[in-house]
C-alpha cells in the first residue's frame, strides 16, 4: 500500500485540498481492485512492485537496494511517471507493460476522485466542491423514500393461462399492460430485470447507465449484469462474443419501466415528414428506407394521449417542425440552465428557431407526484424523487389498482409456443430464484403461460431474438420470419455535435440541463437525407467532464494541471448535440449466433452490419451547425465530434427498426396495427416497430404506438 498510496498523491497531488489518497483513494482502490475491477488486480500488484525495481535501479542499486518508489522526491516520482507513460518497452519489466500498468492506475484514480462519494474514492464530496458540482439544490431535499415491497407476484402464483402476456416492461409494454388491465382483460407483465426502487437507482457514476465508457469493469445498476449475458458482434476481424459493459453490445436497461427509469426522458414528436422518408427523398442504394404505413395525423391522438397521461412539460410555442396539436402540454417547462442565455442570444444572431425541450419529467406537482428539484443527475440514473416519469410510476401502477394485472420479474421470455397450426397459444418463461433452505446456489424455474393474446416490449433487439428462438414446423427460422425481415434495419441514433468552451460561467448545474432546441435541420437539408435536432445538453458528471476534456486534450490525465483544468473549465464547458435520423440498412441486423448461448442455455444474438453511408452528411450538417451556433453564442474554443462512419450498428439506448411494420410481408414484420403477419394474437409494442427512427429522441413514439396497437388489442379481446 506504500507505493500505490505514493503513486496516486502523485497522480493527484494535495495543493489547498487534500492529495488522492487522503480523499478517499485510501478506501476506494483496495476496494474496487478486490470487487468489479478484480480483473485488473494482478497488472496493478505487478506494475507497483517494478515501480520499486525502478526507483532502486536510479538509485545504482540491486534488487534488495531499499529504495521504493515512496522514497524518491515528488519532483523525481513525477519524472518516473512522464518516463513510463512514454510508451516505451522495458526489458527489466518483462512482460508488463508499464504504460499500461500506470493509465490503469490514473484511470482508477479518476474514478474514485471524480465519481460520486457513495462509491468512497470522493470523500464528503471534496472534488465536487472543487470544481463547483452539486447534486441538488443546497436547500432541497429529497421526499421520504417508498419503501413498501414491490407489487409483483411470485413464480409459483403465476396463473397459468390470461387473456394476454406482456414482455417487457419499459415504454411499450408498460403502456400495453395498462391499456390491457384497464379495459377489463387479465394481464400478465413478464420483465427480466428486478422492480428496483428510486433508492435501488441511486446516482452511481460509475454504475449509472450512461457511465463513462473507460469504467468498463462496472456492471450498469439497471443492469444487465455481465455474467451470464454475452452477446456477439460481428466485425472486419470475424465474430467477437462481448458482454454489456462494450459498447458493440448496445446496452439498455433491463428493470422493471426499462429504459424509462434511467432515460433523459425528452419527449418529441416525430414530425410529418419523419414517416415519408421514402417518398421525400427516394431510397438511397444499398438502404431500406421506406414509408410508414401511417403518417403524423394518425398518431396525432395517441401523442397527445401520452403527453397527458404520462406527463410532459414544455412549451409548443416555436416548435413548427410538428404538425397539428390538440392541445399543448400539462406542464411548463423545466427551469432552464446557464448555458440557454447564451445560446438564445446565438441562435438570435443566426435567425435559427428555438423551444424549451419537452420532458417526461414533473417541472410542477402532476399525477399525485412533486415537481423536478433540478438536480444534476438524471440522464443514465433514476430518480430519487421521483420526478422522472417512467412506465413503473405511472401507467403499471394503474394497470396494478385494476386488480387485473401481475407483474413477475427477474424472468425472461425464451420463445413463444405454437400449436399444430403454427398459432401462437403460450409463451415459455425461464427464471431463477433461491434454492431450498440448506441447499446452495440458485433453482433454474421454466415453466409455461398460456394466453390469448401476446404483446412483445421487450427492445428491438430482445424482441427480435425471442422471435427468432420461436421457430415451428411451419417457420423454420423464427415466428414471423418466413420473409427474413425479423432482424433486420436495426437503427438506433448516431450523435453529431460539438463541445465549446466559454469565458463565462455556463454550467451551473441546474439539472437535468437540456434547455434549449433547435429543430430547424431535421428536414430539408440540400443533400442530406433527414437530419437532426440540436440542444445542449444534460448536466455532465464530473467524471465525465474530466474525460471530456481529456480526449479535447485541454487537461493532461494525471497531476496539478489536470485538477486545476479540471476547476476552471468544469463550469465553462458546454455541448450542443443531437441524434442523427438514420438511414435504415437491411444489413445491420439481428440473428441468433451460433453456438454462444446465456446462462439459461439460450442463444444470444449476432450483431451485424453498420449505419448507412448517407448519415455522414447529416452528422458534418449537425457538428457544423452545433459549431456555428456556439461560435455565435460566445465560445471562445469549439470541438466539433461525431462525423465519423460508425463500425457497428448503433442500437443502443434509441434502438428501433427490427420489427418493423409495412403494409407487405415481403417487407416488413407487422402491419399498421403491430399484428406480426400471419399471427394475429401477436403484436410488437415496442420501437422494434419504427421504420424510420427519427432524428430526435424517440420515447414519446413509442408510447403513442403502444396505446395505438394496445388499443386495437383490447378491442381484438373483448
């Protein structure tokens, strides 16, 4: 513990505040190498002991010299450092190497200084006050937390037959579940992840769903856990099995609301145009792009729908792109951050139209919950208010209170049971649960619920493999996949934009911070097909304003100027982003892989393909408008990103596509009314349905879809 504590006061050194290890490195190392960064353990020992062989060879002695890496002058320790991080090889460290040995150790030491106090490495706070980072409002308080146990049933309490199984819990099947419940029918609402409570999602950075890609060894706290749940990626170098924490695996959370529960929760409309893409620009070579089989005013009703009863604040003013509204929303917008003066005044200068962004989050007292405290965590984490309007706080509780719903969770869907016929009639669950008392381990439960009717929320990708894992005599090769559409034209959202830099102070914290849009680039750009919204975006973390600023290169890694940097530029820093419309791609696609199967024995999917090559013109369109409109805000240094081809597909967070629907089964997986063709009983709920994704966030569409075809279901089933 000698070296390491030497080695990290250097890497972070005390000045008017205390060095790393004194801030809580102490705690936070030993634990992390013992825990999710085990892995790293034996680089870590390793590198510190010919840390020590190094310092006793500059001092002209042996192996037994003395001399430790803790004896030599800071002065000198720091010119061991700059000398191994120069990439070099050394003999006398065999097959170690030293500069990845020590960017371990930085990278560590990062995440405890700048992560948050609850994982020990940011003792009371004290980098956070450094840099003028607050979680909330100094005066705010949380509200008492819900600590009654979650509503769900037990595996043994299971019924064996309903009226219709729901899979998957987020947006879509959250929203069928309650359409369903509430139109007298008895549901069942299956969701692999567990029903975790706000405290069960506390603002982890390093757990957080958004989290740092660099964090690698941290399971996401809304899981998936990475034991157990490969998946494979296809690539130029051939196929590569990888687990949740690589982005090739397109993670999303797995927990009772899905990706609700730790989403930014912006709620745009897809405009007119977003489903005529097709017709609008032509199909480019190589694409799938296509119409819908319906447009904006017939989803007009169900946005709206989602708008009151899931609720949503902003403000409809200024936002033309859209077509017709009903109404506008039940709430205000959020407060808005420092950085919207600024950038008001920019687009001003530009002539460039700007709104509030609309959120699925309370600005004011809505549905029997609070209103947003403005906190500074929201993006990647829960909320502890419970302010963020997810599918687990609003519309499954009301499907709960019918009396006719049951939600069973840490159980997955492995494939939908036909009968002789090829119909649909029940759905095959696999979980686990704790052995009998005095045995170890864990039971392997399966068992099967039959229904009329099945409604599949489980993601585009999920979706898609249980579909493909449900092969009959009469489809071969998956449920509904007799034309090789299931899988297909997975698209989710590259992102363009760019960071700046400002003399003034632009981040002041107010959460979650997306406060002012842009919507003017989403269509009718000369030579791009779609485009984009552009906003600034969601308070970053500090951890991820330090990688940030690291790869812009305006702070080194390690030493005084990377926390200095960090201080003075941590509240001038800004970015304006926004996801680019992609082109959907037959190619980038989901089948089963061959051969790599997950805990339970059941195989997992093949990730193939990448974007389409004309979503390079929209995301130079996207990063040169972001610059132009922080040039003209004030930015004094501006970093454009994101105008590189991707290699693998970008389903993520905004996966959509493999499901989609059509008014043709040569093209398509489902009809208008997400019915799978030829099986009547089945409809996808979730953005498995989009044809287009969109070139804005695409929550809101998903859950004006799943009132549309849950409603159609209801009706099916009376």
């Amino acid at each position: 513990m000698v070296t390491l504590r030497a080695l990290v006061n250097r890497l972070i050194p005390a000045e008017d505040h205390p060095a790393g290890w004194e801030a809580g490195l102490d705690t936070f190392l030993p634990r992390i190498l013992a825990g999710d960064a085990r892995r790293l353990a034996p680089l870590v020992e390793t590198g510190l002991g010919l840390l020590d062989h190094e310092a006793c060879a500059r001092n002209a002695g042996g192996p037994s010299c003395g001399v430790r890496f803790a004896d030599l002058a800071p002065a000198e320790q720091d010119v061991v450092i700059e000398e191994l991080l120069d990439g070099e090889a050394r003999a006398e460290w065999g097959g170690t190497d030293p500069e990845e040995f020590l960017r371990t150790v930085i990278r560590l030491a990062a995440q405890g200084f700048w992560g948050d106090p609850g994982n020990g490495g940011n003792r009371e706070g004290l980098s956070w006050r450094l840099i003028g980072y607050r979680e909330r409002p100094g005066s705010a308080s949380w509200p008492e937390p819900d600590d009654a146990p979650p509503p769900t049933v037990d595996w043994d309490a299971v019924a064996g037959h309903y009226d219709a199984v729901v899979v998957g819990s987020g947006a879509g099947g959250g929203v069928a579940a309650c359409v369903l419940a509430e139109a007298g029918h008895r549901v069942l609402l299956v969701e692999r992840g567990e029903w975790l409570t706000p405290a069960g999602l506390r603002a982890d950075h390093l757990r957080g769903q958004r989290r740092v890609a660099v964090n690698g060894a941290y399971d996401a706290t809304a899981g998936p856990p990475a034991e157990g749940n490969p998946r494979v990626a296809a690539g130029l170098a051939g196929d590569e099995t990888v687990w949740p924490d690589d982005a090739r695996w397109n993670n999303n959370a797995m927990t009772v609301g899905g990706g609700t529960r730790v989403y930014g929760a912006q709620a745009w409309r897809f405009c007119p145009e977003d489903f005529r893409m097709a017709s609008l620009y032509g199909v480019p070579e190589g694409s799938g792009l296509a119409d819908w089989p319906l447009d904006y005013e017939e989803l007009a009703p169900y946005y709206d729908r989602a708008e009151w009863e899931i609720g949503v604040s902003g403000d409809p003013r200024g936002n033309a792109f859209a077509g017709e509204r009903a109404r506008g929303y039940p709430m205000p917008p959020v407060r808005p951050n420092a950085v919207a003066g600024p950038l008001a005044r920019g687009a001003g200068e530009l002539g460039l139209a700007t709104s509030p962004v609309p959120l699925l989050i309370n600005s004011t007292a809505y549905n029997g919950r609070g209103g947003c405290l403005n906190c500074a965590a929201c993006v990647g984490f829960g909320c502890p208010g419970d302010f963020k309007n997810d599918t687990r706080n609003t519309v499954i509780p009301r499907a709960l209170a019918t009396g006719r719903c049951d939600v069973l969770t840490g159980a997955r869907a492995e494939r939908l049971v036909t009968d002789s016929a090829g119909r649909a009639v029940a759905v095959a669950l696999v979980g686990r649960r704790p052995g009998p008392d005095g045995e170890r381990g864990e039971r392997v439960l399966r068992r099967e619920v039959r229904a009329r009717a099945f409604l599949l929320g489980a993601g585009a990708i999920e979706t898609a493999r249980l579909l493909l894992n449900s092969p009959s005599a009469r489809e071969p090769n998956g449920l509904g996949n007799n034309h090789d559409q299931v899988g297909r034209h997975l698209q989710g959202h590259g992102y363009a934009g760019a960071h700046a830099l400002f003399d003034e102070v632009v981040q002041d914290c107010v959460g979650p911070g997306p406060s002012i849009a842009c919507n003017d680039f989403r269509h009718h750009n000369p030579g791009v097909v779609g485009g984009g919204m552009l906003a600034n975006d969601f308070v970053p973390t500090p951890l991820q304003a330090y990688q940030t600023l690291l790869s812009l290169g305006q702070i080194p890694s390690w030493g005084s100027a990377a926390v200095r940097g960090l201080r003075e530029l941590y509240p001038r820093l800004a970015m304006v982003t926004g996801p680019v419309h992609e082109v959907p791609s037959p190619t980038s696609r989901v089948t089963l892989a061959t051969g790599v199967r997950d805990s339970f024995g059941i195989p997992v999917v093949r990730l193939a393909g990448r974007p389409h090559e004309a979503d390079l013109a929209a995301k130079r369109l996207l990063a040169e408008k972001a610059e132009s409109w922080l040039r003209a805000s004030g930015a004094r240094a501006v970093f454009p990103f994101g105008t590189v081809q991707a290699t693998h597909p970008s389903g993520g967070q905004h996966q959509a596509g493999t499901c989609r629907m059509g008014e043709d089964p040569a093209n398509s997986v489902t009809d208008s009314w997400g019915r799978v063709w030829g099986h009547a009983n089945v409809r996808v709920v979730d953005a498995s349905l989009h044809v287009t994704n969109g070139g804005v966030n695409p929550v809101l569409t998903i859950l004006a879809l799943a009132y549309r075809v849950a409603g159609r279901a209801a009706e099916e089933l009376a």
